[in-house]
C-alpha cells in the first residue's frame, strides 16, 4: 500500500503538468515599419519565345506591380541563382538563394510561344519559407500578350492583398487628336487605344455601364429639325451599335449608370434650367430628381445606389451636394473654394474625388462622403480636372494640361502614384475608368 | 481485551493516514491540472511610466516652456552675503597681541596653547554656524526652485519611475528592452499587411548564447503572409544578446512571448 502511494506521487510529480513552463515575460513589440514588398521575377524560361511575346508578358507584369506602389524588383544583377540549373517548380530550387539577397517573394515561370499565342505556367514562392503563395498557367494569342502580363499582375495582388487590381480594365475618354472631339477606349496604361466614334462633331461626359458593355456619351448632333443638340447615345462595345437614348430640347449630358446598371441618372435643361433627372433607357422615361433656382449637374452614384452627389449652382457659387436616389435630403458638401465640380463617388463608399477651383487652378481634391477630410491631390501643376475612380477605389485617372495640352494622369489615395498614361494624343479629357474584369 | 483496543487503534491510524494521503494527492492533482486550465497570464512588460496627473496644465508662459532634458538645470545658489564674508578655513587671524607680550618659557607657551585652543574653538564654532547658515539658504533656494517649477509645469512633466514591485529587476528590465528595440528595429510589414489589424503572438525560446533557437505561435494572425513576417523578423534579430545568468534558465525553459503588434 505504501509503496503505491509512493509510486503514485512520484508519477504525479514527474507528470509534464507539475512543470508546465509558462513564459517568464510578455513583450509588445508594436506597429511595424511600413514598406514596399521586395519581389525577384528572374526571366520566364522559355523554350521559344522568337517575337519576345513571354519577355513582353513579365515586363507588362512587373510594370503593373511596381505601378501600384506596393512592390519593388530586384535588380537582376544581385541574383545568386543559377537559372540554367535551377528549377522553377517547388522543390527545384533553392529558395535560400533569394532570401539571402533580400527578396521576400519570388516570381518563377517557365513557358513557351506556339504558333497560335504563348503558354507559361507563373509560381509565386514565399521567399524565407519557400511556402508556394499562388500557381496559374495562362494562355493566350499573340494579340493579348499584354493581357496576359496584366492578369498575372492582376492575380499576384489578389493572392497577397485580396484586393482586384484594375490591371485589366479599360480607360474611355474623349479626344481631339483627328480635330473633332471623339470617344476612345485605351487600356489602363494608356495602350491599344481604339476610337469608338466618328461623330465629327463635339462628344463629351462618357461613362460605363456596371457590365462593361456599354458606354453612354453625349455629342451636338442635329435633331430632325436640323437643330444642332446635346443628344445622349448608348455605345455597344460589342456590336458597335449607338442607340439614342435622349434627345430633349438643350443639355443631355453627365449621364452615369446607376450601380444596378437600371437606370441613368444626367443632367437635361429642357424645362429651360439644368437639373438632374433618372433616365429609364430601356422605356426612356425620364423623371426629374432636383428643382431648384441654380443649376444642377454632374451626378455621381454612391456604390450602394442610394445617394447621388452632385454639383449645384444654389449657394451663388457652383459646390458639391449630395442627395438620396428618390432627390430627397440634398445636402451641401463642400463650402470652400470658388468653383467645384465633377465629383466622383468612389467605389469603396468612403471617398468623394472633385476638381476645385484654386489659387488660379483646378487641382483635383477627395474628401469623406460627409465633405469632411478635405485632401488636396495635385497643386501647382497646370488644371486639374474631371477626377474619376478606378474601380478599386484607391487610383484615380484626371486629365490635365500641365505640359501644355490636356494628358490623362493617374495617382492614388494615398497621393504617392503619379504616372502619365497619354503622350502625344491630341488633347485628351473626360476620363472614366472603367468596371474591373 | 487490550491486543484487540490496540489493533483497532492502529487500524485507526492506518485509515487517518490512507485519508490524509489521499486529500493532499487530490490537491496536487486539482493544483496542477488547474494550473494548466487556467494559465497564469504572463507578465507584460511596460515601461513604468510616472505622470503627474494633478491637474491640466496651467496657462501661464511657464506652463508653456517645453524643458529641454538634455540641458543641464543650473543650481541656484544664494547670493553670497556681502555683510559676512567668507574666510579662508585656514588661515586664522594671527596672533600679534599675545605673540607680543610673550612670558617666560613653561608658563608663557602653556598660556599661549590655551589661548590658542580657545581661539580655534571659537573659530571653529564660528565656521560651523556660517556652514549651517549656508546650508539651510541652499535648501531653501531649492525648495523654492522646485516649488517654482513644479508648481508651473504640473501636468506636463514625466519621469521614468520605479518599478511596480520587486518581480522585474533591473537586469531583466534591461535585458527585455534590449530584446524588444531589437526586435522592433526588424519588425517592418508591407502597406498591404499593415493595413489587414493583424495580430499574432509568438514564444520564443532563447539560448545562452542569446540565440532563437525555438518558436512557437499561441495565437496565428489568420494570415498567412502575416505569419511569414513575424517569422522573418525573428530571424532577422537573433542571435540576441546572451541572456544575464539570471534570466537564461527561464528564458530558455518558459521562453518569452512577443506580441505583434500589441
């Protein structure tokens, strides 16, 4: 009995519960130091590439990356590997190699041109771990090599952020390159731009339909009449098809889908003043959302479809307001400056872009939706204007003229992206981003 | 009739030991199972901070001064006083009268040592009387210095205070700063992380060569890329400094918990 109980406290004491270590001390070590992510992307391997088409696709996707501020590249020149030995697929190499020398993420790829387009299979690696972080193979015709390095660059910022990047949308704005302002679409970068329009007359205030199938715009045509009008058209991007969807007495125009993609919310003056009116352009019925003595223009949906912002006359000076769908609780936004316009209601909800008038300029300003938070985005560098929102709500597009003629621009939030995407393209404005695809 | 009282006596016994052995076995086992249950919550480590919270600022210019702590504070001193001047300690006055009407041999020097005692005596208490005078002006100047400025920059001064009790000495203070500026100093994260309100935590077990030579997440961030970063910053701070001898046991066996970020 003795030698039991003996045994059973021995046991007891010995048990792992008895010296369960627990640590000494607790530290914080608090918010980090914020940086750039540090990615190596050594050259796709191909076992043809006579045009370059898979060289292209890495330089369009390391364009985009390093684009969106988040990334850096090494320099190839710091690269220790032995691509001719080492592999691109896990377990082929060793990711020691890139850790060492800095890089955080490693971007590998192995690929090859046929005679209909390229094929690569992409591998994005975790550097210190080795942790495989993302894998795809894409395909594609020689035409849309740039497509390709776009949707790489596109899904690595989704697989390390979780965010869309609006790597393969498209820009519609309007030009007069041919001497006639008329309607383009270009990709985000500025390239493959494809005029829409040959009106030979003055077209303006494009905007995207939610689906990217459509863009609606307004040009001075001639009614029946013979009268040259503000008319508002519908742009089908896959048929190439216009349809006229008003043509009232004076202004048509500013019109912007709704979130829905159901009706249009644009500015008309037909009772003799501009005011806001929804537009159904199915049975083009139109119904009038504000009335007041000034002028009403330049709608812009909040994401959720129920407010509009929007620029009014009313106060003497032309300022940012707000209001539900149905017109109801119009409230005034902005109360400095002598002329504000244009605003654009981000797609995430929490930002209004406008152009302001200062100091002898517009200069592109964003502020909370309850015009608190006032930032100004661009100073000292020529006019400013027409800000609209990429459909990530963190860049925007403007145009401006501080090289002389009017260019598109693109920055962020933030304030730390600048990058001009149009050169030598007549004077280029109106810009509108648009739906991620 | 007595063998039988004795045998049941030690029956007796033998059931109050059986009784007494199981309780406090029970006891040991509800300690340590309980121990693992509900684990003591470890010691964070927070620099102590005093600050005088007894009232707002208050709105007077010398509220208003920002003290600058790397100059030093001048000590004032009161004015010399001009009636008593200070006297060379020693240098005492001479001696010309009694010097003058010197007397014969024995009883001229025995008179002339007392006289001397005497005077040194008087000079003696004289000294002490003007140090002490001297003293009691400089504790009143200070006072009222410290009054002056502790009066005025209530509210807006700190100090770095002592510890809260007698469990963090200043060896493990200091060596746990160490490990945090070091760890800080390679704690960075991508815009696109920061931005997540990730938090993990993570012990680490260190060596006496102040190497990491162990890890363990408690608490994963649900990030994975988040995960990564902490884990590089490991790497990137160890080796650590040796552990003082008195930390390395438990640094070693209990490790230390680091929260990213708080």
């Amino acid at each position: 009995m003795k030698t039991k109980l003996i045994l059973l406290l021995a046991v007891l004491l010995s048990s792992p519960f008895a010296y369960a270590d627990k640590p000494l001390i607790s530290v914080a070590v608090g918010e980090a130091r914020v940086k750039k992510s540090i990615i190596a992307f050594p050259p796709v391997k191909a076992t043809s590439d006579p045009q370059g088409a898979i060289r292209q696709a890495r330089d369009v996707c390391i364009e985009d990356l390093a684009f969106s501020g988040l990334f850096d590249f090494l320099d190839p020149a710091a690269f220790l590997e032995d691509q001719n030995k080492a592999g691109v697929t896990p377990g082929s190499f060793k990711t020691s190699d890139w850790s060492s020398i800095g890089a955080e993420f490693v971007l590998k790829g192995q690929g090859k041109a046929t005679a209909s387009g390229v094929e690569m299979d992409m591998y994005l690696y975790q550097a210190a771990s080795g942790r495989q972080v993302f894998a795809k193979k894409y395909q594609a015709g020689f035409d849309a090599v740039r497509k390709v390095g776009h949707t790489l660059a596109n899904d690595i910022l989704f697989a390390l952020t979780g965010k869309k990047g609006p790597f393969t949308s498209k820009i519609a704005f309007v030009s007069d390159r041919t001497g006639k302002k008329e309607l383009y679409v270009m990709d985000y970068d500025g390239h493959n731009p494809l005029k829409l329009t040959a009106n030979h007359s003055l077209t303006m205030s494009p905007a995207w339909a939610p689906n990217g199938r459509k863009i609606v715009f307004s040009s001075v045509t001639k009614n029946r009449k013979n009268v040259r009008n503000h008319n508002l058209y519908a742009y089908d991007l896959n048929t190439g098809k216009v349809d006229l969807l008003s043509n009232k007495q004076g202004i048509n125009s500013g019109a912007v889908y709704s979130p829905d993609g159901d009706k249009l919310a644009v500015t008309m003056s037909f009772p003799g003043n501009a005011e806001i009116f929804l537009l159904d352009p199915a049975s083009k019925v139109a119904q009038r959302l504000t009335n007041a003595y000034g002028m009403d223009v330049d709608p812009s949906w909040s994401p959720d479809g129920k407010q509009l912002a929007f620029v009014s006359d009313r106060p003497g000076r032309p300022m940012i307001y707000k209001m539900g769908a149905d017109g109801s609780n119009v409230t005034r936004l902005t109360f400095a400056g002598q002329y504000n316009a244009t605003p654009s209601w981000s797609p995430a909800g929490n930002k209004i872009a406008f152009a302001g008038w200062d100091e002898g300029h517009f200069d592109i300003f964003i502020m909370n939706p309850d015009g608190s938070g006032l930032e100004r985005l661009t100073k000292g560098m020529g006019n400013n204007e027409d800000p609209d929102f990429a459909p990530d709500g963190y860049f925007l597009i403007y145009s401006s003229n501080r090289m002389g003629k009017k260019n598109l621009y693109i920055t962020n939030v933030d304030n730390t992206v600048h990058r001009r995407i149009t050169t030598n393209f007549g004077n280029c404005e109106s810009p509108r981003w648009g739906p991620a695809n | 009739m007595y063998q039988l009282a004795e045998g049941k006596q030690a029956n007796e016994e033998r059931r109050y030991l059986g009784f007494s052995l199981i309780a406090h076995t029970t006891l040991l086992v509800v300690l340590s199972i309980g121990g693992v249950i509900f684990p003591a919550k470890p010691l964070e480590f927070k620099s102590t901070v005093q600050v005088d919270l007894v009232a707002l600022p208050d709105q007077t210019k010398v509220a208003n001064q920002v003290i600058d702590p790397t100059v030093p504070v001048k000590e004032i001193a009161p004015e010399p006083d001009a009636a008593e001047p200070d006297e060379p300690e020693d240098a005492p006055e001479p001696l010309k009268k009694e010097v003058a009407k010197a007397k014969p041999a024995k009883d001229a020097a025995k008179e002339a040592k007392s006289a001397l005692d005497k005077l040194k005596a008087e000079i003696e208490k004289e000294r002490k009387a003007k140090n002490q005078t001297l003293a009691d002006k400089k504790k009143q100047a200070a006072k009222e210095f410290e009054e002056r400025y502790r009066t005025a920059l209530k509210g807006n001064q700190t100090n770095q205070g002592s510890s809260t009790d007698g469990v963090m000495e200043t060896v493990t203070n200091a060596y746990v700063a160490h490990i945090a500026e070091r760890i800080r100093s390679n704690w960075s994260l991508p815009t696109w992380l920061r931005q997540g309100g990730y938090r993990a935590k993570v012990i680490i077990y260190i060596d006496s060569r102040g190497q990491i030579y162990k890890h363990l997440f408690t608490q994963r961030s649900g990030n994975e890329n988040f995960d990564d970063y902490v884990l590089s910053t490991l790497k990137k701070s160890s080796p650590l400094a040796p552990p003082p001898a008195e930390l390395a046991k438990d640094l070693q066996r209990g490790g230390m918990e680091l929260l990213f970020p708080l």
